[in-house]
C-alpha cells in the first residue's frame, strides 16, 4: 500500500504518464500527450521517454523538447514520427521502422536534433522538407530505400557521424537544397552513397563512401566543396555532373571502377588529390571546360587521364606539370606553336595533349594508360611520329584537327586505334602499325584525308569504320585479321585502292542508308584495284574491260560489294609497295628523297627517325637506303 501511495504521488509531481495507445499520438504545442494512454513518460512537458515500444505513428507540435526512445521502437506502416513546424526538438535512442514512408519526417522544422537512432526498413530513413540549421548525427540509418533525403530548400543541415549502408537508392540526397554540411559519415552499400541535385553551395567533407554503386554524384550543384573524402571500391568513386566553380580537394580515389568523371562542367579547382588503382577510369573529364588542376596524384588506373569533348572548350583547361601520371608530369598544351615534344626536350610524360597548336612535333614517345595516347584537339600542322601508344581509350585521336602527320607510329591494344573526329580534315596517316586494338580506325565526320601504307592485324571490331565521311583515300594498306575490314555508314565518295584484304571476318559492310551510297573501289586500269583474300577468279584477259587475251594480275570479273559498290580490278596477289616510296603516294620521285635526306643518319633513337624510310629494315636510315630508293627511282605503282 506503501508502494502505491508514493508512486501516485511521484506521478502527480512529475507530471508522469504511464500509458498505452491506439492510434495518432501527438505531442501537442501545450506539451501535453494525447491518447493519455501512450507509453510515453512525461517530464515537465520538457522531456519524453517512451517506457515501451510503440506501433502507432508521432506528431510532434511542440517545440524545445526531447523525445528518447530509451532503446524501445515505433513500427508503423505510416510516418514514423512527425516534426512539423516546430524548433529544437531533439529524437535519439530510438528504432524506427516503417516499410513504406518516412521513419523520421521533419517538415518546415530548425534547430532539431536526430542522433543515436536506429532507423531502418523505411521508404525514407529521415527527411527533411523546408527545414534548416538541424543535426543529424551519430545514426545507424540502414535497409531503407532512401536514407537521408533533403528536399524543399532545406538549407544550413548538418549531416554527421552517421552510418549510411545497404539503402536501396540514396544513402544522403539532396534536392533541392543549399547550403548544407554533410561530414564524417560512413557511407556504405547504397546505390548512389551521396546524390545532390540543383543544390548549391553544399560540403561534403571527411567521409569514407565506399562500396556504392555511385559513389558521390553531384548533379547541376555549383560551388560545392567537395574534400578529405575516401571513396574506395565503388562502381565510379566522383562524378560532377553539368557541375561548375566546384573545389575538389585533398580527396582519396582508389579501387573504384572509374575515380572521377567531370560530365559537362566548367571552372571546376582540382588539387591535391590521390587518384589510384581504379579498374577503369582514374580522371575522365567529358564535354567540359576550363578546369584547373594542381598537384593531384594519379596513377595505376588502367586509363588514368582522359580529356573528350568536340567543341573548342571542352579542351581548354589548365593543368600544369604539378599533376602526374604513373609519377610522370602531364604535358597539356594549350595555344602553342613550333614546339618539339621527345624524350630530349620532355623526359617524362605522363599525359599528352596539344590543344589549339600550330606546328607542333611530337616523336619517340611511349605513351599508356590514359583515355587517349596523344591527343590533338583544334591542332593543325604538326606532326605525331614514332610514338607507341598502348591499352589507352584512344591510341591517337585528331578532334578537329587538320593538316596533320601521323606516321610510323606504334598502335596497339587501345579500345580504339586511331579516332578523326569532328571535321578533322586533309591529315596524313602513313606508315603506322595498329594491331590489337578493340577498332583499329574510326574515322567520324572527316573527309580529305590520305591513310596509306598503315598495317592494320587483328583488330577485334573494324579495321577501318567511316561514319559521314567522304573524300578519304585510303591505299597500300594492310587490313587483316578483324571481324570486319572496312565498315561504312553515311560516307561516300570515299577512294580504296591497292589494299590486302586479307582473312577479315567480312572484309566490307555497307551499312544501309536512306539512299544509295557509292565509293571508289579501284584506281582504275592497269593500276588496279584491291586484294581480297576470299576472292578466286580466273585471270585470262587484260585491258579495261578485260577482254583482251592475256593476263594482267587482275581477275577477270570484279568483286561485288553492293549493287552500288564494286571493285572493278580485284588484284590476284596481295599489293606489295615499290621499294622507295617512302610517303605512299605511288611514285618514286623527288620527294621521297627528300624525306629521307631528312631522316637520313637516324636511328630510331633520333628525333628525325622516320621508319618508312629505313627501305632495308635494319633499324637505320643510311647509304643502303638511298641506294634502294635509286634504283626505283622515277617508278611508279
């Protein structure tokens, strides 16, 4: 009886509520608790402490209070608990499940306090619309569809210290909203670890996101500072989409898929980032322009620094030789002319791009590993020459570029050979072995080039794939081994001459168009057209129209591509070039001997090594050369 009368008086003094509910339980703006029978513990309309678990959903309407959950849960299906248009209110040391909505839902709220709860199995684990200055801290915030999501403007939030795994969509999202910190969070097994969207002015600081498909995703969020994040082992680590005047800084990028994409950004600061051992992509900028990069490590990628884009911007960016590549600087020059890039003016290269340039002279590299070998971009009258390029995106790629050489390079294992794209016109490629790559040569948008002399084995796509290109000349080359030898959409006029197509999957597919489209087969008679290893015909006649008894080297019949395409002078041997024509235009004359006075006493050590000049293949251009070139000389093919 004892017992009882000083626990009646205790409750009175108190103001304590000891009870069950069914039903909306509301914390209302005069701090008392309806239904009177919740298991919640009443302190001076100050502090509530559930006594046991709940299943019925909260609204709080009342402000400067804390609600602790004391390690008991609310499961709902509904909105676990309400703040709306209320002010510092603190939730912690509570388990909130829902299945189907907002475990915590702060609507027009400031100054609260979310920490130390347990929330999962939410649609949304906490959600903030219209609300600012709150903390959400030191959560456990896992198995929801989203985990944190900020929205309506919600600005000046707090997001730190949480553990944020295995949320179906979005560990932490923001849209639309300003101005926010989000910092030392654990940020685990989500899809996107943290998602802004059309939200300014935001920093994400100091945390580990790891294991996420998308790691952190910044989508149209400008001037975001973004550093000392660790972002490992995520399917892409960083992407900045259609995102500007944003810092990168002090960043660790390792073991992801890809590290960092910059997706259609501008006057973006990168700085002091390691950037290492990613599957795929180290640092990929796309469509964007004008960012700066100082000091940033990056190395081990399978393609660590990649620039691609077509407009003249998408190039421009300023990045000094602060920045490496597997410990080797990056070259990237922009508005230069009549400069020569080789192992003796520039040692180490860990990136080459040349932007903007005019006679430019690039020799004797090795370059790999990068989203392009060498890169030229609105360059004309330069000249790329005995480099080995290797398991880049791009070996050589030419983006509107024009006037160019590019001869006697090494090409190989890169997803794509060589790439002319967006009106790269009249460009020399000769002499270029290019093996082994996903496409050998892509040739997009581009007419007038000369592509002669190159051998081209193995590639596993195409040897030669045009896309609306028209006006190339393409002979004396080698296209073997690929699935497809030539392929060609949108692109005629085009002149093949004199090439062996040998033992290619399909040597030629016309793609279909919305009309015919015709390309030059042959260089006419007696000169000839092209050699096609699945064709056997039978060679008794000569002449144009080869009805004169006798043979020529030349089948008979000519070999059908299409019905509008046809070589009319299919050659019985493979093509073999004449001795001397070091530049591949089908005579021996004077300019071929001028080529090689250039490079004669060269080996492949020196600057002015050309490898089409060393006739005898002995690894040096000397008398025995110009002996060969003499006695072919005034020859033609």
């Amino acid at each position: 009886m004892l017992t009882l009368l000083l626990i009646s008086m205790l409750t009175m003094a108190f103001n304590l509520q000891l009870v069950k509910a069914s039903g909306t339980i509301y914390i209302r703006a005069d701090g008392s608790v309806e239904p009177p029978t919740a298991p919640i513990l009443n302190v001076g309309n100050v502090s509530y402490t559930f006594t046991d678990n709940i299943n019925d959903p909260i609204m709080v309407e009342r402000s400067n209070i804390t609600i602790d959950g004391a390690g008991h849960s609310v499961v709902v299906l509904g909105q676990a608990c309400t703040l709306q248009n209320v002010s510092n209110v603190t939730i912690k040391n509570t388990t909130i499940i829902t299945s189907c909505c907002a475990g915590i839902y702060l609507n027009s709220t400031i100054d609260s306090t979310v920490s130390g709860n347990n929330i999962r199995s939410n649609y949304w684990g906490v959600r903030l619309i219209a609300s600012s200055f709150n903390i959400i801290s030191g959560n456990n915030i896992k198995n929801n569809h989203n985990g944190i999501l900020l929205e309506g403007s919600s600005d000046y939030n707090i997001i730190s210290e949480n553990n944020i795994t295995n949320n179906n969509n979005i560990g932490v999202g923001l849209h639309p909203a300003p101005d926010n910190v989000i910092s030392g969070n654990n940020v685990t097994n989500n899809y996107y670890g943290i998602w802004l969207s059309n939200s300014p002015r935001n920093t994400i600081s100091g945390n580990n996101v790891e294991g996420n498909k998308r790691g952190v995703w910044v989508a149209v969020s400008h001037r975001t500072n973004f550093s000392r994040n660790s972002m490992t082992n995520n399917f892409v680590g960083v992407v900045f989409d259609q995102t500007s005047r944003s810092n990168a800084s002090s960043n660790s990028v390792t073991y992801n898929d890809d590290g960092i994409w910059f997706l259609m950004g501008s006057s973006n600061s990168i700085s002091g980032n390691n950037i290492t051992a990613n599957d795929g992509d180290g640092v990929k900028l796309v469509e964007s322009s004008n960012n700066v990069f100082r000091d940033n490590v990056i190395a081990g990628s399978k393609k660590n620094f990649g620039v691609f884009g077509y407009e003249r911007l998408h190039f421009v960016h300023d990045v000094n030789a602060s920045n490496t590549v597997n410990g080797k600087p990056i070259l990237y020059l922009v508005n230069r002319q009549n400069l020569t890039v080789n192992p003796q003016t520039h040692p180490n290269i860990g990136y080459l791009a040349v932007v903007n340039s005019t006679n430019i002279t690039v020799q004797q590299l090795n370059m790999e590993n990068n989203g392009q070998g060498v890169l030229l971009a609105y360059t004309k009258n330069s000249t790329t020459q005995n480099v080995v390029v290797k398991n880049n995106t791009v070996g050589i790629q030419l983006t509107h570029s024009s006037n160019n050489s590019i001869i006697g390079n090494y090409i190989r294992a890169n997803n794509d050979g060589i790439l002319l794209d967006d009106f790269s016109d009249y460009n020399t490629l000769s002499g270029n072995n290019i093996a082994n790559n996903g496409g050998g040569m892509y040739i997009y948008s581009s007419s007038y080039n000369s592509i002669s002399g190159n051998n081209m084995t193995s590639n596993s796509s195409d040897g030669i794939y045009l896309i609306s290109s028209s006006n190339n000349i393409i002979s004396r080359n080698n296209i073997t081994d690929s699935w497809c030898g030539i392929w060609l959409f949108a692109s005629s006029d085009n002149k093949f001459y004199h090439n062996n197509f040998i033992d290619n999957t399909q040597q030629v597919y016309i793609e279909p168009f919305i009309i015919p489209l015709t390309n030059n087969w042959d260089d006419g008679y007696p000169s000839g057209g092209n050699y096609w290893s699945d064709y056997m015909d039978v060679d008794l006649f000569s002449g144009p129209d080869q009805d004169v008894p006798g043979s020529d080297g030349i089948w008979d019949h000519p070999y059908i591509l299409d019905a509008d395409n046809q070589d009319r002078y299919p050659l019985v041997e493979p093509w073999t070039p004449t001795l001397g024509d070091v530049n591949g235009d089908g005579r021996v004359d004077a300019s071929d001997l001028f080529d090689l006075s250039k490079a004669y006493g060269s080996d492949s050590s020196k600057p002015n090594w050309n490898p089409n000049c060393d006739l005898d293949n002995d690894d040096k251009v000397d008398a025995s050369d110009l002996f060969d070139l003499s006695k072919n000389y005034g020859k033609t093919v």
